[in-house]
C-alpha cells in the first residue's frame, strides 16, 4: 500500500496534519532487531514502500547526512531524515528497539523510537520541516514516549502516533 502524497483527510484545506496521514501500518515495525545505527537504517528503509534499487540509494543518503551529524536528539529518540530526488514523495516509518540501539545520539543513550523521514528535495506538501517539528515535539513528552514504547501492536501504536498533529 502506497502512502498519499496529499492525504484524503482533507491535508491541502486544514490548517492542521496529523503525523499518522503519512504512517501506514505497513510502516511500522515495533520489534527492530538492529543493535547499531546501519542495521537499524535497514529495517527503517524495508518499511518503506520502495524497489530494491531504491532501498540501496536511500540508505547511502542516510548514511551522508548521518556523517553530517547524528540525528539522535536524546532521550531515546533518534529521526533520521533526508532528502533525494528518489523520493517521488514525503514518507516516514516508524521503528521501535526493545533493547535500544548506539546512535551517536546529543546525549549518548541508547535509541528506542525511530522515526524516519524522507522526502524529495521539492515536495508538494511543503511539509517536511513541519513533520520533523511535529516529531520532536511529540517526543519530548515522557508519557508519549513511554507510551510508545509501551505499545502492544502497530494499532495501538497508530492511535498514539495520530495525536502528532502539525
């Protein structure tokens, strides 16, 4: 199942998106096996509805805009993200480590919640900077992350990603 570049929930009239617009539940893995920031960059990029040899390209601009800083922000959450003419339009998958994962992260822990943004260097949606700001501001909520973390299906983890509103 493709995700929409302007979901039919009325994305281009409101004022407001919800994250869970552009989230299928095809798009998130809660039990990623990656112990390190390559292995997880995998399991997000397979999330995403992409050929093989865009899966490959993908993960190489991961891995440049990581060598221009790690997208660790703290507090167990990291959100890679990146931009490429690959895209044909703005994605995110979600993945979840019960054991965490060394990220480089600002304050050296462990990452639990990834959430990974990509997009084409010009999108319709002109969305890209407000999902990532949506991302962030979701996360610095301790409940929202234990909650996510908490999460015993990709349902349940939907309806807590769907109160990400932007």
């Amino acid at each position: 199942m493709s995700q929409p570049i302007a979901p039919s929930s009325g994305l281009m009239k409101s004022s407001h998106v919800r994250l869970i617009d552009f989230l299928p539940a095809e798009s998130i893995g809660l039990s990623l096996k990656a112990t390190e920031k390559e292995s997880a960059f995998e399991e997000l990029v397979a999330l995403l509805p992409l050929r093989h040899a865009e899966r490959r390209l993908a993960l190489e601009v991961l891995r440049q805009r990581e060598a221009v800083g790690s997208t660790g922000v703290g507090m167990g959450v990291a959100i890679p993200h990146c931009r490429s003419t690959i895209f044909g339009r703005l994605m995110i998958a979600f993945g979840r480590s019960e054991e965490g994962l060394v990220f480089q992260s600002v304050d050296r822990k462990k990452v639990r919640l990834m959430f990974l943004i990509v997009s084409p260097p010009v999108e319709v949606t002109n969305l890209y900077h407000r999902v990532l700001a949506a991302i962030v501001s979701s996360t610095k909520d301790e409940h929202y992350r234990k909650r996510l973390l908490a999460a015993e299906s990709v349902a349940e983890a939907r309806s807590i990603l769907s109160e990400a509103v932007f």
